[in-house]
C-alpha cells in the first residue's frame, strides 16, 4: 500500500472497522481480542455504550468554546477529580505529554514566585518516558529519543533506577541547589512496567520534604484506575505535589491534565498558561462519564479482584515455561510480561492467535486489557498465551 503517511511509526499490518468491549474486528475478517486498548487508553473498551451516549448527547449542545468563558463540564470534572484525589486545583490539556510539560511550568512557576528564580531544574529517570515535546524527551533523557533533536534543552538532570538496593544511587548528591522537583513515573510504563516500590516513593517524598523541593508523579499511564487505586501512588499513602495525568481519563478521547496542590497552583494566575483546545466541552463530558463508571461502587474492587486472578495465572504460566518467561511484572491491569529473549515474534504469534499485546522497553510484553474486563475475557488470553508459548519453546 502506498501511504502518504510520514513513516514515524512502525505500523503492524492490520487495520480495523470497528470495537466492541474487549474486542476488535479487523478489515481481514479477523476478530481480535485486544489488551493493548490504545496502550491504556480505551479504559471502558471500545465503543462502551454509555461513552458514547454521553459524547453524543454533548455533540448535540456544544464541541468548543474559548477557556475564555466558563466551561460548565469541565467545572464539574475539576471538582470531581479534586475531591477524588490530593489535589486542589486542576488545568486541562490534551495529551500526556502536554500535561507533563504543563507539571513542568508550574513547579518552575511555583519557585519562581517564591523570588527563587533560579531554582528550576527537574530530576527524572534516566531512560523514563513522559512524552514526545521536546522538553519531554530531554526530561526522559533517552538517546533514542532525543537523537537529532538537539540542541538539547537544559534544565534537567538524571537518576538511576535501579532494580536492586541502593535503587536511587547517589541521589542526593544529584539535586542542587536548583533543583525544583523530582519527576517520576509511579509505574514506568514504557520502561517495562517497572513500578517504584512503596517504600521508595516514601523515601522520594522524604527527600524532597528536606530540601523543600517539589514531587512530580506521572500517573498518565498507570493513573486513573488502572493499577487497581484511583492512583498507582495511593497505596504508599504518598502525598505527591504535581500529578500529570491522561490516557486513561478520555476514556478514547484526545485528554490529558495536571492535577495539583493549592501551594503549587497559586503561582498560576491568568496569562500563565493555556490551551485552546484544553478543557473543551467534548473531551469534559466523556471524562466526566469515565469518572461516573470507574468511581462508581465496587468498580475498583472489582479490577483487583480481577487482575489478582490474571496475575496468578500469568505467575503459573511463567513456572510452567522457565526458559521463556523471566517476570510477571506490573500492577492492576498495568502488566508486563518479561521475556529471557527479544519479545517481537511472541507478540506477532499472539495477534496470529488473535490476541493484541504490545511491547515495552526490557523485552517486555504490555497487557492491557479494558478495566471492565471480564473474566471469560481474560481466560481466552491465558489459553492463548500458554498456547504461543508451547509453540515458541526454547
Ligand atoms: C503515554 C505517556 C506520556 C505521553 O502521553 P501522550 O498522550 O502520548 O503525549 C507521558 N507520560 C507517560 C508516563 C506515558 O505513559
């Protein structure tokens, strides 16, 4: 097929007509069970009927208006998500990477306003993901996806995430005087669904109570129900500062936000950010019928329930193929399958048995089913796995 389409991705061979749940239906005939959902976005599954009703009935009164008018849904979205959560206040965004680099602005804002008004460098992961601006991928510090993209933007330093003690080495000798915020993904997605233990992301707090500096929490990926809390960082009992969140939230639809403490969001008075299409009445009506679903009694328990028994499973399948499988990695309905080996013809043998995964950094392969999955769903996965694992046997 000739595509007039730059050749930025490196797109799988299928291509599909329609969704329903769990499911997606290709133009080749073919009915695919999809745990990759628009990699943890489509967290209702595709076209979920009370979604849609809601976009529909909003399409039918008003799509935009200017952030320069009140916008009444996205009013009610900001309460709900702050009386849900940590935070205060909230400014929408379109995207994660937008709502990453809007975390960005306002820890710098936030010390700029102090009278620190050099005190604006931010401490990442090196090799973490937090979008594709150019201040994200400096942020993220990958040479894979900064290359050629120079000059490189400064402002941001580096630390090691290690899987064994000391996890943060030499941390503190990496935040100067400076250094504004650490921002870190709760569970690195793109990375390989490597969560940050609890007792880590304590100890990111403690330090960044001492040196009176800020915490950033990307929840864009593992946020908004996924790992089986409301957030990935709840169950540490962590408070962080500045939480950028998306995929998950629109549910399919273009949103993104970042979510913060009244400290922080009082440095963000008029003029100091914006967005015209943030926060526009379509986007707010789907992420409000999102919220309704993932908020309502049970919804959550549920998803634990759930994924404990997919794990379980996942963990029987890695005993039963030693040489294949390496670790059950994740949390909730964030999960990764780790590999001993390159991880490309596992997935290909999964969508030839109909079965849509897809992977992430350390030979890792993402599942990511809907958060309404059921469990017949999940078992006709497991067999499928099992199966493609007796045929690659090493
Ligand atoms: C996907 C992702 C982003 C970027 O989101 P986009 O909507 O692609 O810009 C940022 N941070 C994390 C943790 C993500 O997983």
């Amino acid at each position: 097929m000739n595509s007039f389409l730059a050749k930025n991705y490196n797109r799988r061979k299928i291509a599909f007509k329609k969704g329903k749940g769990s499911f997606l239906y290709a133009t080749n005939g073919k009915k695919y069970l999809d745990f990759v959902q628009g990699i943890a976005v489509n967290s209702l599954g595709h076209a979920n009927p009370y979604l849609v009703r809601a976009i529909k009935k909003q399409a039918n009164k008003v799509w935009h208006v200017s952030n320069a008018f009140i916008i009444p849904e996205g009013e009610t979205l900001a309460k709900r998500l702050t009386q849900k959560t940590f935070a205060d206040y909230v400014i929408f965004q379109n995207s994660g990477t937008e709502a990453t680099e809007a975390a960005i602005k306002v820890a710098r804002k936030y010390f700029y306003s102090k009278g620190k008004r050099n005190k604006n460098r931010i401490l990442c992961i090196k090799n973490s993901f937090h979008g594709r601006t150019i201040a994200a991928i400096f942020a993220s510090g990958s040479r894979k996806m900064t290359e050629g993209f120079g000059p490189k933007v400064p402002g941001f330093d580096h630390i090691e995430f290690r899987k064994f003690k000391p996890r943060f080495p030499n941390i503190r000798s990496k935040i100067k005087k400076n250094t504004a915020a650490i921002m870190v993904e709760t569970i690195m997605g793109e990375g390989g669904i490597k969560p940050i233990p609890d007792k880590c992301l304590k100890y990111l707090r403690k330090i960044c109570n001492e040196k009176k500096i800020l915490l950033i929490l990307d929840e864009v990926q593992c946020g908004i129900g996924r790992s089986g809390d409301f957030f990935a960082f709840e169950k540490s009992k962590v408070k962080p500062d500045i939480v950028p969140i998306a995929k998950g939230i629109g549910g399919g639809f273009p949103l993104g936000a970042v979510l913060m403490t009244k400290k922080v969001a009082k440095s963000m008075g008029p003029g100091s950010h914006g967005s015209t299409f943030g926060g526009n009445p379509l986007a707010m009506s789907v992420g409000n019928a999102v919220l309704d679903q993932i908020t309502k009694k049970g919804f959550l328990n549920n998803l634990k329930k759930i994924s404990k028994y997919f794990h379980n499973e996942l963990n029987q399948i890695k005993k039963d193929f030693p040489k294949l499988i390496k670790e059950v990695r994740g949390v909730g309905l964030l999960i990764g399958l780790q590999l001993f080996n390159n991880q490309k013809k596992f997935i290909q043998k999964l969508e030839d048995n109909k079965l849509l995964t897809i992977k992430a950094a350390e030979n890792v392969i993402r599942i990511l089913p809907p958060l309404n999955v059921k469990k017949n769903e999940i078992d006709i996965s497991l067999k499928i796995i099992r199966k493609v694992c007796k045929e690659i046997k090493i």
